[in-house]
C-alpha cells in the first residue's frame, strides 16, 4: 500500500472553533504566511523519513483569511523536492481553469525534470468562485451555465495538458481554445503545431482527480484518470468506489484490481483516549465547516436550514475518524479490506493544529498504523477473522 499526507496550508489559528470569527473575517500577516511555507518543509521532511511515499497540498487564491495560502503548487513542489530526496509531491488539487494551460504544462514539466520526476499532477476546477472567476473561468453551480462552460473549458484544458506533455508536436482546435492560431508564422514559415519544451521526466503523467458527482466520475474513468475520493459518506463510498472500476470496463474493456486506480483520503485524529482526541480535533473540525458551509448549502439546499454538521456527526458519516490508534487503525483495516485500498492518504492537520502536533500526528500514524495497514498485515488480520 501506499500512503499519503495532505495539507492545506493554514495558517497557525488558536482561536478555531465556533468561539472564533466568522471564516471570512480572518485577516492575517505576510508573517503567518511564511510560517506556513516553513511548517510545510518541516512536514515533508519529516514524512519522508516516517516512509510516507506522497505528500500534497491544494492551490487555492485570495485566502486572506488564512485556510489555504498556496497559490502556486507547482512552485511549493519543485522546492520541497530540493529539500528532500525520495518522496513524491502532488497537488489536490492543481485548479487548471485559473491557468493558461500551455503554461501550467511548461511549469509542471520544468518542476518535474528539475525534481527527478518527483511530481504527482491533480487536477480540478474549482469550487469558489471568489478564487477562479477572477481568472476568467467561473465556478458554477449544479449544471447552470456557468458549471457548464467551466467544465468545457477544463476539459479542453486537460485535453491540451496531456497532448503538450505527451508529444513531441501537438495542436489543438476546440471551442475555447485554438492552438496554434490560424495565420501564426515564424521566419516566414507557417506554424501548425507547437512544441512543449521541456517535457516531463516522468512519462507518462497520471491525472489525480478528486471525484464529487457522477459527471465527474465518469468523466475519470472515461479518461482513465486516478479517482480520488474524500469526505465521501460511508454509506456511499462503495458504491461510487466500485462504480468507478464498472466504468472503466465498460469505456476501457480494463478490469481493475478493487483498489487500481483509486485513492482514498481520510481525515483522521489519534489521541491518547477517545476524549481527548475529539478534544483537540473538535475546534478544526468546526472551523472547517465553518468554512465550507454556504457552499456545502449551496450544492445541497436541503441543509439550509440546520447549523454546519458537528464532530459527532462527521465521525458517523465516516468522513472524520477520531480516537486512539486502535480504534482509527481498526475503522481504516475495515475500510482498506472492504474496498481492496492501494492508495491512502490522510489529512493530519486541522485549523487550530500547532506544528508540535502536526508532527505528532504523523508520528503517532507512522507508529501505530501504518504497519498493520501493510498488504501482509491485512492479509494476515484476514485469515484470522
């Protein structure tokens, strides 16, 4: 199996929690910022040396409030690789509709060659249009004009990424995007198709893509891109899990193993005692939602009347798992041997966290969990059950 860490980038924040201000009245300094980019090193280097293979971070604009201060991943990435010497470094993800996507493919195969082909490429597109409408491309909402033309553009861009990555010359010719124009010389002669320079170390470039509706699952599979999976209900996670290797034999004729092609991400908080744990959790779980909430109204309107989901609630739905080592270890065991998980990935670090206990967390993972959740581990839990 192989394990993964994933961060947002947020900003030391003691007063998390439902006591705190509003999301969206936080302000913070350019200080609080470079902190976060030190605690980002700090946490690759240490994961690399517990045996994480992955780590990643999420791009996100705007965020003077302090949740996600990285706009720029590709950029994080290639300097994280330099101050480390295995692990691998990944976005979830790269918002490709706030780019140029001839540019985003210059940058991230110039940071994947300068890295020894240490980079991973997810890609998405966007979820607040504060972030992506400035650049043209607007968030949209449950099939209204705007989704739409956003996920056009996106796939057109995904379309064009892997063609200039993929080919010594490529070309594109689309609805939003005409590459090259019509009528382009260079010296006197006609330019009919462009060359990407460079192009990636690693050949070929999987797609990570976080999956939240069956538009988007399909659209994974038919592109054979790897699903990721996150705060997905427990109730709901086999399904879509083993919907995505249905459709991938019925667009591809491929019949992938129970975990192929697939990532799992949870967010997880170990403590000594189950109190304590939701203790310390408690404050980042709630900030988060405070966070997310009008957009989590916003795609189920249904919620609109009732307060953001507490801890509880989110332990029972299984997007949140909290407690000591057994209990995490032992929820993640039935949860790998059910969906036959290859891929794992965990979300240690919540608004409130300092980097003390951002450490711990990894430690504590690294310690008590990550051994059983080996293939021979759960092979052997298997045949004793």
């Amino acid at each position: 199996m192989k394990f993964g860490t994933f961060f947002f980038g947020t900003v030391d924040m003691p007063d998390a929690g439902v006591g705190g201000p509003r999301a969206e009245h936080r302000r913070y300094t350019q200080a609080d910022y470079r902190r976060v980019y030190r605690d980002l090193t700090v946490y690759a280097q240490h994961a690399e040396k517990l045996g994480f293979d992955s780590m990643w971070t999420a791009e996100h604009h705007f965020q003077h409030h302090g949740f996600e201060v990285v706009p720029n991943v590709v950029l994080l990435n290639a300097v994280l690789a330099e101050r480390t010497t295995r692990m691998r470094f990944g976005s979830l993800v790269h918002v490709l509709t706030s780019w140029h996507p001839v540019r985003f493919a210059e940058d991230y195969a110039l940071a994947d060659v300068l890295s020894g082909g240490r980079l991973l490429c997810g890609l998405g597109r966007g979820t607040e249009p504060k972030e992506s409408n400035p650049f043209g491309v607007n968030v949209g909402w449950a099939g209204d004009p705007d989704d739409v033309h956003n996920r056009e553009v996106f796939e057109e861009q995904v379309a064009i990424f892997k063609a200039a990555i993929g080919m010594e010359e490529f070309s594109f010719h689309g609805k939003h995007y005409d590459l090259p124009p019509n009528g382009l010389e260079f010296r006197d002669a006609p330019v009919t198709r462009l060359s990407l320079v460079p192009r990636p170390l690693t050949d070929p470039v999987r797609i990570y893509q976080a999956v939240r509706s069956d538009d988007t699952l399909t659209y994974a599979a038919r592109q054979r891109h790897v699903a990721v999976f996150w705060q997905t209900p427990r109730d709901r996670l086999a399904q879509v899990w083993n919907r995505y290797a249905e459709l991938v034999k019925e667009f591809h004729g491929v019949r992938l193993r129970p975990g192929e092609d697939r990532m799992l991400v949870v967010n997880t908080h170990i403590g000594d005692s189950l109190e304590e744990a939701k203790r310390v959790a408690r404050p980042g779980h709630d900030e988060l939602r405070k966070l997310i909430w009008p957009n989590t109204v916003r795609s189920n309107p249904a919620l609109a009347n009732r307060p953001p989901f507490s801890l509880e609630e989110s332990m029972e739905q299984g997007s949140y798992l909290v407690g000591t080592s057994s209990a995490v270890r032992d929820e993640l065991v039935a949860m790998c041997e059910q969906l036959g998980v290859e891929y794992l990935t965990i979300f240690p670090h919540y608004p409130g966290m300092t980097q003390r206990d951002t450490l711990d967390q990894l430690d504590r993972f690294c310690r008590d969990i990550m051994p059983v959740l080996s293939g021979e581990a759960l092979g052997e839990l298997s045949r004793s059950a």
